[in-house]
C-alpha cells in the first residue's frame, strides 16, 4: 500500500468511527427523550429522528469534531520533551496524593461541602506540583537517557530536527541519516514544504531540477530512511519569512536546525540554538593535510594571481599550485606549503615539487 492509499484508508477509518460513535449517541438521546416525554409525542418516531441525525453528524462533521482536535493535541505533545512530560506528571500525581490526604476530614461534613472543599483542595494542590514539577524538568534531563544508536551517546544531537529547504535540496541528508550519526526526528514544517513546491515549480529549469530532486529525497527518506520524518502542520505567520519562523519554532520547540544556508546558522546560533550543518559537517571529515606533504593533483584552470594553477581533490578541496599556470590540464606532483580554513572550506596552497 502506497503512502497515498494509506492516507485515505486512514481518511475513510475514521470517518465511519465518528458515523458509528454518533449514531449510537444519537439512540441512546432518543431513548432518554422517550422516557422523559412518557410517550406524550407517540407519533413522533425519536429513534429514528436522533439516530440518523447522530448518523449524519458523525459521517460528515465527526472528523472535524473529533480527529481534528485530537490531533492537534497530539502534534503538541510531541513538541514537548519527555523529561517535561514525566516531571509534570510527577509533580501533578504528587499534588492528588497529598490533596486526597488532607481532604479525608472534610468528607464528614454535610450540606455539599463534603465535596466542594475537597474539591477546591484538589485543584489547587495538582495546579501547585504540576507547577512545580514543570519548573524542575531541566534537573530530570541528567536522569533520563538519551542514548544513540548502538549504544552510543549522542545526546548533543538526539532530540527533534528542524530540516531548513537548503538541507533538503543539498541532497546530502540521505546519506547522512544512514550513517547513524544524527539521531532524532526529522521535522518539515509545512512552510518548507510549501518553499520546496514552489521551487519545483519555478520556471527556472536549475531551480526547477533541484526543487524536484528535493522532494524525490523527502519521499525516498520517508520510505527508506532510518530517521523518523513528522510533517508539523505550521504555516508562516503574516510577513514572516522561512528562516525567521524556523528559528522561533526551534525557539518553542527546544529543537535543533539542519541546514546549509551559512546567514541562517549565524542568526540561529545567535539565537542560542543549536545548529547542524551538513556544510561544517563534511569540512571537518576532509582528510587533514600538513605542509610538507606531497600530493598528485590534475591542474584544471587558472587561479586568480599571475602564475597560479587550480587543481582539486576527490573531496572537492581546492588547490593553488603557485606558478602551476603553464602546467593546466597536466598531473604534478605538488608540496603543500600552506593551508588556509575559511568559512566555505579548506584550501591548500602548495608549489611543484621541481621548483621547491
């Protein structure tokens, strides 16, 4: 079954749940009508009027009234991390427990407050360790684990994972996920998926092949991929742009960002969250190379100074090969005399070994 058949076999489940749930509603009102009115209304069919209005009710408003919310509710638990949800559980089972010992004298008493002064006790005491319990979550974060794939620690990468669009076009994300360095969810906000559409629909043919190369990936991950994928059904508020609304929904969320827009990892990391880019990622597994060492490299062009020749490694470094000009579209064997770290990677500054 296809993600497509699914989706309505789900669509189609549901809604003949609600036509059920309301059908037998609606018979079990027209019971209680019948036996409220005495039979005063004989030739008034109640059973019939209730349970096809609990019938139509249900099969074309139940899902709103009932799915709906629960979905709802169920995305935003999600965004909730489980050490939040297990401390205010605690803190609110607490407060009962302590309201129900502190009520057994006031259930004596007679004229409603036997109930209402427990009641009231009830209520403030699971407001207060529910209070509490949510205020001390951070401390229960050192008790529950959240351990990596094989057993490994990858705590500063496990957690939910806001994808920003330039992540998803990169195309490297595949196989990033397979390699079982990242742990976590990977969330799309809708808002991304409605940048990527856009791009696919571009009548610039570049833009148009990397916006359908990125949905090809997001479809290929959710059927192959080893990270769960969860679509967040968010849109993008009045004026506000994609990468402002990913930082603020990382901001709620607690989340981490996977990108490769350079501006977008500054402003977020400003914005104390944590970022992974693919960019930085693979920058920092090229292999290391110290002046003095010896490389073989095929000059392709010319550099930007008089004399100079660029080559490039299998991983994309590029090479200056001073005085390497005369030598384009030849294999030398260069020295490396310098390397250079920028932001958009590495570059080796090296001179041919005949003239070293």
């Amino acid at each position: 079954m296809d993600e497509k058949s699914g989706w309505v076999a789900r669509a189609l489940f549901v809604r003949l749940l609600n036509l059920a749930v309301f059908t037998i509603i609606g018979w079990r009102l027209s019971v209680a009508t019948s036996i409220a009115s005495d039979g005063a209304d004989g030739f008034m069919p109640w059973g019939l009027v209730f349970t096809l209005g609990g019938a139509l009710l249900g099969g074309i408003a139940g899902p709103q009234l009932t799915y709906r919310p629960i979905k709802w509710a169920i995305d935003e638990a999600n965004k909730v991390p489980l050490a939040t949800i297990v401390a205010g559980t605690v803190g609110l089972v607490i407060g009962l427990v302590v309201a129900a010992l502190i009520s057994i004298p006031f259930f004596q008493l007679s004229g409603g407050l036997n109930w209402l002064i427990p009641l009231i006790i009830s209520g403030i005491l699971a407001f207060a360790g529910l209070s509490i319990g949510l205020h001390r979550a951070r401390e229960l974060h050192s008790i529950i684990p959240t351990g990596g794939r094989g057993g490994h620690s990858s705590s500063q990468l496990n957690g939910r994972i806001l994808v920003d669009t330039s992540a998803i076009i990169d195309g490297r994300i595949g196989e990033l996920s397979e390699t079982g360095f990242v742990q976590g969810t990977l969330i799309i906000p809708q808002f991304v998926l409605d940048e990527l559409r856009h791009i696919a629909d571009s009548s610039d043919s570049l833009r148009r092949t990397r916006g359908r190369r990125g949905l090809e990936i997001l479809a290929n991950l959710r059927r192959e991929g080893d990270l769960p994928i969860q679509i967040l059904d968010t849109q993008l508020l009045n004026g506000s742009e994609v990468d402002g609304e990913l930082v603020r929904l990382a901001k709620d969320m607690k989340a981490h960002i996977l990108t490769t827009d350079f501006n977008l990892n500054r402003v977020a990391e400003l914005n104390g969250i944590s970022v992974l880019n693919v960019n930085e990622l693979a920058n920092a597994l090229k292999p290391v190379v110290l002046p003095g060492e010896d490389l073989a490299v095929n000059i392709i062009q010319e550099g930007k100074e008089v004399g100079q020749g660029v080559a490039f490694l299998d991983d994309g470094t590029m090479v200056v090969v001073e005085g390497g000009k005369r030598f384009i579209n030849s294999a030398q064997e260069v020295t490396v005399t310098r390397v250079l770290q920028t932001a958009a990677g590495r570059i080796i500054f090296a001179q041919l070994r005949s003239t070293y």
